[in-house]
C-alpha cells in the first residue's frame, strides 16, 4: 500500500474545512456533520462523525461525490457545507482501521 | 447446526426435520423482510411467495406494501430502509410492520456490509427473531469482498445464509432456515433501560424505539421520548464497524471500469453527453421504430383495416347506422371502435417500449447517477437531485410519480414535485399518442414541443420556489453499484407494469368514450364546440372541433390527444394542440392520488391552475408558431 506524503500533495493542506473544499482523490475524516437528518443518515450509510471517506468527484457546482468503503455517496453542496471535515493523507487511515 | 436444503413443500413439512427446539414452530404466522433499498429484497419475497413484485436498482421504489404467502404463513415486504424509525414515510411503514412481525427475514447487501450491518442491528437490539440474507454473495465475491460468514453468524446471534437472490442461489436454504429464526445478540449497553422500558410498553422492539426517541412509539405508549439516540445510534456504528472489521476481507482492486463510468455519468462535461445520447437512443426507439414502425402496422393496417371496419358491420347488423347505441358502441367515440383501436394500435405498443426501457434504467443503477448530476439544475426549482426519481417515473405514469414523491425530503418539495409533474410532465400513455401524431411532423416540432414543455417546468417551477414557504432539504444520496440488468428480471417487471397501467387506461378510456359518445347524441357536444369557439377558434387558432378533445382530456390527457388524431390539422396546430394538452388538467387516476397525498385545497389550486397555464401557453405556442 503505497503511502503518499505530504509534500507530494501540491496545495495548502486543510486542517480542519468543510467537505465543500474536497477535491478528488483527498481522504478525509469527518469531525462533524451540522444538519440532524444528515447526521443520522450519514451514520447508517457507514459514514459517521470520525469515519475517513475519499472524495472521488466533485460536481461543479454540484453534489461531492464520497467513497465510504465501498459505498458511493452523493452529497449536495449545501450539506457538504455544514460538514465539518479534517484532512487525511491517503493510507493512514487503514492501518488504523485495521488496528482498531 | 444443521440446516437442510430441501425445499420445504408446504409450510406443515416447513419445520419438521428441524428438532432445534430454539424456535416454537406454531409461533411462526408473519415473516417480515425487511432491509436497506436495492438489496434484493423483492426478489427474495417473490422467492418466497411465488408471486412476483417489483425488483429494481432504485432507492424508494418500493412504496406500496407487498404481502404474499408462504405455506400458511404471511409474508410482508417492507419498503427499503436505513434504519427504523419515522423519518419519513416509508421508515413510519417499515417500522410498524416490523414491530408486528413474528420473524424477521433481514437481506443485507454482501457488498455494502458496513452500511446494512447497521439495521441488521437494530433488528438484534429490537430482539426480533430473525435470520440474515447475505445476498449479492457472487458479486460481493466478484469485486473482492470476502465475508466469514461463520463468523458473523457467531457474532450476530442469527442464521446467516449466502444467497444470489437473483438466481435462486442460496433461497432454499433461506427458506428452511426460518425455523432456526431466533434472536441474536444485542449490544449490553442499554440491556437495562431496555428490560425496564420494555416492562413498561410491552415489548422489547417497541422499548427500544422509545430510547431511540421515537416521537410516535412513545405517543402510543404514553411514555416521554428518549433523548439517547446519537449515543445510541454511535455506539451501535461502532459495533457495526467491530463485526466489519472482523468478518470482511477485501482484497483491494484498482478503479475499475465501473467506477470510471460511474464518476463519468455525474461530471457534467460527460454526463450530460451521456444523458442525451440515451435520449438520442429512447427518441429513436420509442419515435422511430415504436411510433412509426409498429404503431403504424398496429394502427392502420390492423385496427382501422381490419377491426373497425368488422365492428362496424357486426354491430350495425343489430343496431341501425346513427342510432344511439350505434354511436356509443361503433360510433366516432366507439367503445368498440376508438377504444381498441387506440389501447392496442397505440398506447399499448409505446407504453411497453417505454417501461421496458425505464426498466433498464432503474435496474442499472444508472438514476441515482442521474439524480447527482441534476442536482444543480433541480436546485433552481426548489428540489434536489433525488426528485429525478418521481419525475422520471412520472414519465411513466404521473399516479406512480405522485406516490413516489414521499421519498422526497420535505413538504415544500413534495409539493413542488407534485405540480411539476401534474402539470408539466407527460405520462407514457400521453407521450405515446403524441408522439404518434407527432410522427406526422418533422422534427422540428417535436423539438419545439419538449423545448416548450421544458420551458414551462422551469417557470412554474421557479415559480413555486419563490412562493412556496419552507426549506428544500440537500442531497444526500447513496449511489447502488452499476450493473447490467438481467433481461429475465426487465421483461417481467415491465410486463407487470404495462398491465397494470393497461387495466387502468382501458378502464378510463372505455368509461370516456361513452361519455363522449352520450355528449355527442345528447347534442351536448354541439354545444360546448360553440361556446368555447372563442377560446379553441380565437385564442389557440384551433378547429371548433378541438373542444372535443379538452373535453376528453377532464377524462385522460392522452384520452384528450386522441381526440386530435381525427382532425386535419396543420403542423403548427399539431404543436398547440399537443402543447395545450400536455398541459391540461392531470388524469383522473392521478387525480384521485394527488387528493389523496395533498388534499383538496392543493388539488383545486393544482386543477384550475393547470388549466389556465394550459390554455395561456397555447395562445402564446400559437401565436409564435405563427397560426393566426
């Protein structure tokens, strides 16, 4: 599994942004999600508040398309605003899953 | 464990052989299937009852209650759901019929373990006795989805049995494991607010919902909601996760085709090429070779060759020519004459070739990709993205559209939607009678005709979304794997459809045609042709005789259309016409729907609006087609 580093990735790296800013191929942990229903939903999709999902396209002006596992998911850009997400870098996400 | 696999012939043999003991065999009355949209639970179901219901590939299908049986034992299809509780309407049903289910038969999608997973265990924590489909095992294997199946068995508590629901694998086993239904095990973090709860509402299902804060469990019982859902609902992902991590194996592939062509139908620069090129593709199938091939062969050569002319004879054999029984039976408006000719010469053709097609789609998982790319452009009138699936099945019929409107998030939008389609969305049967007479014109007014059509379902719906109070809710959609429908499962899902649409179009037809027919020998039709002259003659540039038409459009629109089949009209007449049609007043069938799901006040707003919208864009059609 090939790990990529920082540096590789050639723009400012977001800390702590909304899932609006994701561009694809960027991983992500998702801190919080600002919206009742989404939350819950989200949950039973598999994608919860701590969960890690990778952007695999973003739809100008449109919906963020997310990878969870290997379940797709279309958010619309409205909520992908009001969740809250923190950067990963690609890899670490699953030696910590397999760990956990 | 031992589990046979022979199939059990009547529910009486169901359970012998299977001395388990866990399991009171007269116990079993009511099995449930319950599970997440798209995972084969209507498969599964028909396995079980030997009827079929619909199968497809789209979330929300499934909005209708399906029961069937099984030997003596019913058994109930549930709408898909995430979860249970009372977001929406389809959860408030699933709920309430798995809360009286003596077994649960929970299908869980092989592939998407970690989003299924998360109902299964609520079903556990409800304490249902229940057995898991592990379904879509094959292409679970197929895209390196491992699951230990013994495994999860241990630690859920329950029978988990592979199957392939699509091709019968794995469904006998199914089926004899009923008996060995039993309640797994739960998550202890609760037990003892449950035990108590549960002493106080009466079961342990229905305690559950009320920790989890369900408004209308809790009502019922008289008991204040729950606050503890997230803790809960967290706590419950974090097992989910736990038994994921421990029984999946996944041997990690690289993107594959699908994946590309999955992100290719939602970017625009290639989705929207895409989506065209499918409706290239319907145009010529459905235009060309349906409505100018075969309904031309039907129509003319069969009906009004053959038929008619046979009915004509035999029936003016017992009734004289012009006599009122006449008119009715063999007239102009003929229940034996008009009524065939167009149900099988026309609509019946179209309206196959159309479901048959609209099959493909949603068992191809190609509309929620849809619904993602059309987000953006839905916004603007007050939806999101997922109203693409009503309105595309509002294509087929507006009744099944307005149903399916529930899916939607909030009021606002179902009631965006609904007039969306009441209005500005032609049924399968409408579209085949147009599109018959459209054949006659070039492309060109066929092009207007759509472009017009969606002009007005811009503008009334950006209307609606300045006027309407409330929020639209966003997106938020899980997209089902691509796959390539099977036939067997298209055509019998399609034949279903066009025959249930048939009976009710037949019905609707026949009922107008004497209604027509008694205007016309009463001299009533004279009458309303003359007084609506100004508006059919003066505004639309019309005939007189087109008040006919509107007049049978109060029954159907595509009833309505016929009604211009018979006129010598020009193109661009043909265009108003149509035009002014598409847009009168919904069918009575949807009708009776729209009353049903949105009331009386929403329902005559909807009806004298459509009118007026209808007979306002005629005019203008007919001026810029230059009629006048």
């Amino acid at each position: 599994m090939a790990h990529i580093e920082d540096a590789t990735s050639g723009h400012v790296t977001c800390e702590s942004c909304s899932l609006a800013s994701a561009r694809k191929g960027e991983h992500f942990e998702i801190m919080a999600v600002d919206d009742d229903f989404a939350r819950i939903q989200a949950l039973r999709f598999g994608m919860s508040e701590g969960s890690c999902v990778e952007c695999v396209t973003r739809i100008p002006a449109g919906p963020i398309v997310v990878m969870s596992g290997r379940q797709e998911i279309a958010v619309g850009r409205g909520l992908a605003e009001r969740i809250q997400v923190r950067k990963r870098h690609h890899g670490h996400h699953r030696d910590e899953h397999a760990t956990s | 464990m031992p589990r046979s696999t022979e199939a059990p012939k009547s529910a009486d043999a169901l359970c012998h052989g299977h001395p388990t003991g866990t399991v009171a065999r007269e116990g079993v009355e009511t099995i449930v299937l319950a599970g997440n949209p798209n995972v084969g639970k209507s498969v599964v179901f028909n396995a079980f009852t030997g009827t079929y219901v619909d199968v497809s590939n789209f979330p929300g299908t499934t909005v209708e209650l399906t029961r069937g049986r099984f030997g003596d034992i019913d058994v109930v299809d549930t709408p898909g759901v995430y979860g249970v509780s009372s977001f929406n309407d389809e959860e408030r049903v699933a709920r309430d019929i798995i809360l009286t289910g003596d077994v649960v038969v929970n299908v869980v999608d092989a592939v998407h373990p970690e989003r299924d997973l998360f109902l299964t265990l609520q079903l556990v924590d409800m304490g249902k006795r229940m057995v898991v489909a592990l379904n879509m095992a094959d292409e679970a294997r197929k895209r390196g989805v491992g699951i230990d199946r013994d495994l999860l068995e241990d630690l859920l508590g329950v029978p988990v049995i592979e199957t392939v629901a699509v091709s019968g694998e794995g469904l006998e086993n199914l089926k004899a494991s009923i008996c060995e239904a039993r309640v797994g095990h739960p998550g202890h973090d609760i037990e003892a607010q449950l035990v108590e709860m549960a002493a106080r509402v009466g079961s342990r299902a229905e305690a559950l919902m009320v920790l989890e804060g369900d408004p209308i469990v809790s009502e019922r019982h008289g008991v204040e909601p729950g606050t503890g859902r997230d803790a809960i609902y967290l706590r419950r992902r974090d097992r989910v996760n736990d038994i994921c991590g421990h029984v999946v194996t996944e041997t990690k592939q690289g993107a594959s085709f699908s994946t590309r062509l999955s992100q290719w139908m939602m970017h625009p620069a290639t989705g929207i090429p895409m989506l065209l090129g499918l409706m290239y593709v319907m145009w010529v199938v459905l235009g060309q070779w349906v409505a100018g091939g075969l309904v031309g062969v039907l129509e003319e050569t069969l009906m009004l060759g053959y038929w008619v002319p046979f009915v004509e004879d035999a029936v003016g054999s017992v009734f004289a020519q012009g006599s009122v029984l006449f008119t009715i039976l063999a007239g102009e408006f003929g229940v034996l004459t008009m009524t065939p000719t167009y149900l099988i010469g026309v609509i019946l053709p179209l309206v196959t070739g159309f479901y048959l097609l609209l099959s493909v789609l949603e068992d191809s998982g190609y509309l929620p990709r849809i619904a993602a790319l059309a987000d953006r452009s839905l916004m603007a009138v007050g939806l999101n993205g997922r109203a693409v699936i009503p309105l595309i099945l509002g294509l087929g019929c507006v009744t099944m559209g307005t149903l399916t409107t529930r899916i939607l998030g909030s009021k606002r939008e179902r009631f965006i939607a609904t007039a969306l389609m009441a209005i500005a969305v032609p049924c399968s049967a409408q579209i085949a009678v147009i599109a018959g007479l459209m054949a006659r014109t070039g492309w060109l007014y066929s092009a207007l005709y759509v472009g017009f059509l969606l002009f007005v379902f811009g503008a009334v719906g950006a209307v609606l979304n300045k006027l309407v109070p409330g929020q639209s809710t966003d997106l938020l959609i899980d997209l089902p794997s691509l796959r390539t429908p099977r036939l067997d499962n298209v055509v019998r899902k399609s034949g279903i459809k066009v025959w249930n649409f048939m009976k009710e179009v037949t019905l609707f037809f026949a009922a107008g045609a004497v209604l027509i027919s008694v205007l016309e020998v009463t001299g009533s039709l004279d009458w309303i042709i003359r007084v609506a002259a100004p508006l059919t003659v003066g505004w639309l540039g019309l005939p007189a005789e087109a008040a006919t038409a509107f007049v049978m459009g109060f029954v159907r629109r595509d009833f309505g259309a016929t009604g211009f089949f018979t006129m010598n009209l020009t193109d661009a007449q043909l265009l108003v016409g149509m035009i002014t049609i598409t847009l009168f007043v919904p069918c009575i069938a949807s009708a009776m729907v729209i009353l049903k799901e949105r009331g009386w006040g929403y329902f005559a707003g909807l009806f004298a609006g459509s009118i007026v919208i209808a007979f306002i864009m005629g005019g203008v059609v007919a001026r810029v087609a230059g009629v006048l």
